[in-house]
C-alpha cells in the first residue's frame, strides 16, 4: 500500500500509472483536514459564517482515493492536541471532538487517526515519552475511548460508510443549507443499497422535532449518537430510533421528526 502525503490539486495521484496517474493507492486528505479543524476551533457562536469549510470537501472528495488524516503533524510544534483544540469549557471540548469523529467516520474517505486522539490526550505528542494513558481511568476519556470502539465496530459491520468511498453514488446531501443553525444532514449508500443518515449539530442547544426528508419510508434506527450517557454525553437522543411520516420536506417524500443533542453527531440505519 502506497499513500501519498500530498497537498496540491495535482491530478490522478491515486490513479494507475497505465491511466496517466502517479500510482499510489491513496491520497491524504490534506483539504479536509485543514477545513475542519479550523472549523472545530471556533466558538460554536461563530460557526454559521464559516459553514462553507464543512461542505466544500465534497466537492472533490471522488476525485481521488482519499484518507481523512488527523496525524501526528497536527499535534505537535505548538499546535495543541486534539482536545486542547476545541472550543469551550471541558465539556463542551469533549463533546466537540465526539460531534468530530462520528462525523469523520460519515464522511466519505478512509480514516486515520494519530495515537493519544482516541482517549483525548491533553498534551501534544511527544516522542520522547509515552501517551497518558492513565487518563483512560477519567470517566470523560474513557467515554471518548468508547466512543472510538463503538464507532470502528459500526465502520466495519456498515458497509454503507466505506464501501462506495470513491463513486458519488455512495454519498447525496440531505440538507447542506442550514448555516444559520450550523446543522447539517447526509446520507452514505452501499452496493447493496442500504442506507445510513447522518445529522451533525455543530452548537450547543437541543433541537426538538427536527424535520428532516429521508429517501424512503421505514423505520429509521440510531445506531450513533455521541451524546449517550456512555460516552459522557447529556443523553438526548431518539429512543432507538425514528418512523418516517409521509410529510414531504427538503424536496423528498417522506421525513423524520428527530430530536438533535447538543455539539453531537447522530446517525440512523434505515432497517429493511
């Protein structure tokens, strides 16, 4: 396996040589990673004039075979850990950076993440010394820590979230429109036709009865909420999940009433 640590709109980097490509079999999503966190750095208030950075990515995102990297470059020369990035008090920082890996694990690409990122490290990364690992004792990290387990266990029981990485048949908009409530609402597609949507609240206020369109009638099941109890969240959630009504909303026939938590990230597996 080959990647390719590279940052210009260079084209074909991911493409086979016979194809005119430079033949390497991934490309590191450089675009992504800069939009987003500085996106996740700013106070919520102040997110709803920057909402392009959240959407702009997919724009290009099948363009290439893609990696979505938060690596050790971003954690280190004073650029602060993972954690330490995020805006707001302690609570608000963690449910920021939960909101931030359920909606990385959405996105389309394949994902990587930097050692001490997945329990929330405080301090940058330092290679003369080992990770914190004793903060995996604190309730909150280790909420984070499961959170990280959960959502590599939904990826790979999901074929929906990977399996259609480069084709657009495997990723449509919900609703990329509402900046003035910085939310916004996706779904990913798999071969076979099942269904996962993702819905990111990017403040901190409880949306009650959230209409949103969906694809097809059917009962909708939380499989993520990164504001479960269990992940040191406020437990606002959907009761395990949603039926469609036949309301048409956002151009779709049928829609969901959803109740959305705060700084959180939710996602629903249409059941067959």
């Amino acid at each position: 396996m080959t990647i390719a640590e590279e940052s210009t709109a260079w084209p074909g980097v991911s493409r086979p040589t016979y194809l005119g490509g430079l033949g390497f079999g991934f490309k590191w999503n450089m675009g992504w990673m800069h939009d987003f966190l500085q996106y996740m750095s700013l106070d919520p208030i102040y997110r709803r004039f920057h909402h392009g950075n959240i959407t702009f990515s997919l724009i290009y995102a099948f363009q290439e075979n893609f990696i979505l990297v938060l690596s050790h470059d971003e954690v280190v020369h004073g650029k602060r850990s993972l954690l330490s990035k995020m805006p707001g008090d302690e609570w608000q920082k963690f449910a920021n950076l939960r909101m931030l890996f359920a909606w990385m694990y959405g996105h389309p690409g394949k994902k990587l993440l930097f050692m001490g990122g997945e329990f929330g490290q405080w301090h940058e990364w330092n290679h003369d010394q080992s990770l914190d690992w004793y903060l995996t004792q604190l309730p909150r990290h280790d909420g984070l820590r499961r959170l990280v387990q959960h959502l590599n266990y939904t990826y790979k029981n999901e074929p929906a979230l990977w399996d259609q990485d480069d084709r657009y048949e495997g990723f449509e908009w919900i609703d990329l429109h509402d900046a003035e409530n910085s939310v916004v609402s996706f779904l990913r597609r798999s071969r076979q036709g099942e269904i996962v949507v993702f819905v990111v609240a990017a403040t901190p206020v409880v949306r009650h009865d959230y209409r949103l369109g969906v694809p097809r009638a059917g009962f909708y099941r939380e499989i993520i909420n990164t504001d479960a109890e269990t992940y040191g969240g406020s437990n606002v959630g959907n009761y395990g999940g949603v039926q469609s009504e036949n309301t048409p909303w956002m151009a779709r026939e049928h829609s969901i009433l959803i109740h959305l938590p705060p700084l959180a990230t939710v996602a629903f597996k249409l059941d067959r």
